[in-house]
C-alpha cells in the first residue's frame, strides 16, 4: 500500500496514507511505544476524516471511529500501562459492499 501511496497523484493517496498510518500505529503499539502509537493513530484518523463516511467501497467512518475509540484507551492508560491495552480491539479495514471506484 504505501508504493501505491507514494506512485498516486491524486488526492485519493491521503486515503492510503491515512491507512497506513493507522496500520503502523497499531504495529508502534503491539511493540509497546505509546507515543508512536498514538501519534499515528491520531494523525491517521484525522488524515482519514476527508473521506468519510466511505471511500473505494472502505467503510472509513468506521476505521476512524474504531481508531479512535483505541486511541482514547490508549491515552487513558498513558504510557507506563500500554502493554495492557487489549490487542483483540485492534479495528480491521472492512468494505461497505459498495461498489469501489477510483
């Protein structure tokens, strides 16, 4: 994903980037860095807000919600406990069933 991320020249690459940043928080956290985790996760939510409710058939609203949703466990918990934070919340990107476009 990040190749197409990078190769994309139209604004769609922010939904990419958005993912991805989502994703490597999520990889920050199961590493227990809390501060790269909730970086990322904050910075891709709202990278990903742009194209709520849903984008390319992705359910965006969903993703940003469930991130945030994560990272407000993550910021109550504070650094010294993230290790207690409970993977099984980590969200999956779903599709709406909706036709994807580009």
């Amino acid at each position: 994903m990040e190749e197409a991320w990078m190769q994309e020249p139209r604004r769609v690459r922010f939904l990419y980037q958005g993912i991805l940043q989502v994703g490597v928080g999520f990889y920050h956290l199961k590493n227990g860095n809390w501060r790269g985790a909730t970086g990322l996760l904050r910075n891709g939510a709202v990278r990903l807000k742009e194209f709520e409710p849903e984008s390319l058939g992705i359910d965006v609203a969903r993703l940003v919600r469930e991130s945030e949703t994560c990272l407000g466990e993550l910021e109550a918990l504070g650094r010294e406990r993230v290790r207690e934070f409970d993977l099984s919340r980590i969200p999956k990107v779903t599709f709406t069933g909706q036709q994807a476009s580009s």
